[in-house]
C-alpha cells in the first residue's frame, strides 16, 4: 500500500468503531483489569545496537557526534563513519544464541506477567517484519521475525505481549551525522534506515519547535498501526518525544485505531505515555525511572532498567541489586502502579548471568510472596516509616536506605499486606499504623471485631504477635538475605 491508501485504511477503521479520534471520545477508555492485576512486566531494549556494547543504546547517536567518546571508539573500531556507518553494523547483529523459548521461561519464572520488548528504538530498525521499510530483522541482521516468536514463546507460558514504539525521537536522532562528513548524508526518503537525520532541537523539552513535518507523523501513525494489526500487543509503549503538539491528533488517530481493533479482538489494551502526550483518562501514565511520591487514584506504571546507566547491555553496567528493584516494585505497587523492569540482552541474543541471577531472585520472591502483590490493591495508606521515595522521572541513581521501620501496605481477597522493607533479622517487627484504638485522635485503623490472624509468608516455624497501644508487633524467624518480608494480617 502507499502511505495514503494506509491512511485512509487507518481513518476507515476509525470511523467504524465504537472509538472515534477525539479526546472525548478516547475517554471513555479504562485501564483492564488484567493490567492492573499484572504489577509486574518485563523490558527489553534489544537491537543494531547492541552491537557494539559501548556507551548506551545510545550508540547511533552518539557515534556521530564529534565530541562523543562514542565517535571516537567507532572508528577505532569498525572506521571511519563515512565508510563504515551506524547500517553497517546490521550484519553483524545475527542474534546466533537467540532463543526465544529460553528467554520466555526466565521471564516467567521471574515472576513477570507481561512484557515488552522494544519494537523499534530511535535507530530506526525494526525489530519485527515490517512491509513499510527493508530495514528490519526478518529482512536484514537476524533474518528472523523477532516480534512475531518471541510473542508465541510468550504466550505459550501464559505471558501477556506488548510492544514499544521509539520512533518518533528518531526526526533527528541521526542528526548530527549531517555535521561531518558521514554516511548520513546518503540520499534519504520515506523507509530508509536515516530518513530523515532533521536538527537536534537545542531543548528537548520544548514541545513547540521545532515540529516532525507532516510526512514523517503520517509514517508513525502507519508504523504504529503496522505492529498493531501484525501483533495485537496487548500493551503499546511510547517513549518520550510524542508529546510534541503537532502530534496531538496522530495521537488521537493512533488511540481510537487501538481500542476499535482491540474491540473487534475482544480484548482492552493499553497505551503507556509520558508527561502531558495523552489526555489524562484516556491512556497510562508512565514515568520512567521514578515514580509517584504518593499513592494515585488511578493506574499508573514506572519502566526502570536493571542497570543505572543503560537499558542496553554494557561492560560496565552498574547493576541494582535484587533488594533495591523489590523495594522499587513494593513501593510502586503500594501507590496503585506496576514496574516494567528492562533487561538488556547482549547482542547475540544471550542475556547477561547478573541480569538472570537478579531476576530469578525477583522470581523466587515473588513465589511465596505473590498474594502480596498480583491483584492488590492499594490500602488506605500506602506507607509507613521514616524514608520515602521522592516523586518524579530519573531518580533511581541511587538504592533508597530503607530502615527497619518501613512498611509499605496492599490489600487483597480481604487481607491486609504490611510489607517491610529493611528488616532487621531476629528482631520484632512493629507496625504502628496498626496499632489498637486508644483515644479520641486515633489516626490507626481499628479493625472492630479485631484480628483473626497475623503470619509471616514464607518464615520458618510459628508467627507470634500481639496488639497495644504502640502497634502491632509481629515477631518469627525469616531467611530472605536482606529481601522485603510480607506480614498477612487475617481480619475477623
């Protein structure tokens, strides 16, 4: 099809279903419940380049950027970029150990309920069959339909697939390469590898100018939509950049196409978006790297990477450790939201010993605390305790000290969770917000006919308590090596 017949098949479907391109209409969506069920995805930032392992995923930027120590190590490496470009580096992304089964039973024995991977990134390469550009992985590099066997892995072990679209950051993504001398400055049009390399804005932020044209908002649209009916991802990530304002109505075309084909699937996706990109109501909001500061009325995610410094896999890549990301995943949850944690595979398809080790810790915990978190809800009060996590995107440089006096509360099938944070092994844990009524500015929960039954999930031996004035105190014998512990509390 040309890229009006495509537009005019996008705008039929639209004007057919029960959604229409408008943000009244878009808001009669709500968030599935089998989103917010899930608390737990996936994250994979897989592709070209991976390649070559320096820096960030950031790579094809960075590598035409003058002053970058990316420039500097590719063409110490591979050449001078006006031979040997960022496209060059496709045939050597063959993905040899990829193993779609393998990596879908590791997600599913870390505990994940969904997950998505990285559909395209701001390179511009497909990881999936596309019959918009040659430049994807069942054409070039792996040969394989990535998309397509990682989602049958996927769904075999029960795990919901969703997809991230990057695209649209990649306007000017190649940019600098038109300062130099470089490949990027190959003839260029709609479906080539480079298409467009526009001017970096000097503020990312600005979301007024400068703006994508016409054309290459069209191609989005017709890109997002190509994974839509290809793949029926059940959720559909969008990084940062399509806020910009000349977007609103891509946008809004974008979201009605959804939800109308997902209506004819019989299923209810989700879009996740960043800052202001969508009316709130009619969409996820996300914030990457960070979170809420409080609890929120409404479902929400957070995408963070095992690794601070990439979501691609580097030699050195400062990993979190195991109590950091389910601390993270607690708190979230606590706050009515679900984390999306990313893992970077190496480019041959293989994913890093500290990234499995980490994540079948996450899993195991996960195995005997689960009721904790699958299908809760939030309490009346997310938290406790001395140390919260501060609201907002990027901040997550470093792990939060929790102290033996946090806790952080879910409720769900009619129990109460009280999950502390930092712990301290053999000693008695005291949850004051539990604490027995005892004057008039009693700011507790008084649970009237009482507590039927308070036990540790997953201690060694019997779980003895008691409630005062000052709260109540849980004491038993726990092995979690420095892990969140989850108090069940049975009422009457």
């Amino acid at each position: 099809m040309t890229l009006q017949q495509d537009l005019a098949r996008i705008d039929a479907v639209i004007a057919q279903g029960p959604y229409q391109a408008t943000w009244q209409s878009l808001a009669q969506y709500s968030v599935p419940s089998w989103y917010r069920d899930a608390k737990f995805g996936i994250f994979i930032h897989w592709g070209v380049f991976s390649v070559p392992e320096f820096g960030s995923e950031w790579y094809p930027r960075n590598m035409y950027m003058q002053d970058a120590p990316e420039f500097a190590h590719h063409r110490a490496t591979y050449g001078d970029q006006r031979e040997v470009g960022y496209k060059d580096l496709i045939p050597k992304f063959t993905a040899a150990k990829w193993d779609p089964q393998a990596w879908a039973d590791l997600f599913a024995a870390a505990g994940a309920k969904f997950v998505v991977p990285v559909a395209e990134h701001h390179d511009g390469f497909q990881m999936y069959r596309s019959e918009i550009s040659h430049y994807n992985a069942y054409e070039m590099g792996p040969h394989r339909d990535v998309a397509g066997e990682l989602k049958l892995a996927l769904n075999q072990r029960g795990l919901v697939y969703g997809a991230s679209s990057h695209r649209i950051e990649h306007w000017h993504f190649l940019g600098h390469g038109r300062e130099f001398p470089s490949d990027i400055h190959d003839p260029l049009h709609r479906g080539d590898l480079y298409w467009p390399a526009q001017k970096e804005p000097a503020d990312a932020l600005d979301i007024t100018t400068p703006q994508p044209d016409t054309e290459y908002m069209q191609d989005w649209l017709v890109r997002s939509c190509e994974i839509v009916d290809r793949y029926q991802p059940r959720e559909m990530y969008f990084d940062w950049w399509i806020e910009q304002l000349a977007m609103k109505p891509y946008l809004q075309r974008f979201a009605a196409y959804y939800y109308n084909r997902a209506a004819q699937w019989g299923i209810v996706p989700v879009i996740a978006y960043k800052f202001d990109a969508f009316a709130f109501g009619t969409a996820l909001p996300d914030v990457e790297r960070g979170q809420f500061a409080d609890v929120q009325p409404y479902a929400w995610q957070t995408d963070t990477a095992i690794a601070r410094n990439s979501w691609s896999w580097t030699p050195g890549n400062d990993y979190k450790k195991a109590p950091e990301v389910l601390c993270n995943l607690v708190d979230v949850v606590s706050k009515n939201g679900n984390l999306l944690l990313n893992v970077g595979p190496h480019a041959d398809g293989t994913i890093a010993p500290e990234e499995k080790s980490l994540l079948l810790t996450v899993g195991a915990w996960l195995a005997v605390n689960g009721e904790a978190i699958y299908g809760s809800r939030p309490w009346r009060k997310p938290a406790e305790g001395p140390t919260a996590a501060v609201g907002g995107s990027f901040a997550d440089s470093k792990a939060i000290a929790y102290t033996d006096q946090d806790f952080r509360f879910t409720v769900n099938d009619g129990n109460l969770y009280a999950i502390a944070l930092n712990p301290t092994p053999g000693h008695e844990m005291c949850i004051t917000s539990l604490r027995s009524p005892h004057d008039h500015n009693y700011d507790g929960v008084d649970f009237h006919g009482g507590i039927a039954a308070v036990d540790v999930l997953g201690a060694a031996g019997e779980t003895k308590w008691h409630r005062d004035a000052a709260g109540l105190h849980v004491a038993a014998t726990w092995t979690t090596d420095g892990l969140p512990v989850v108090v069940r509390v049975k009422v009457k």
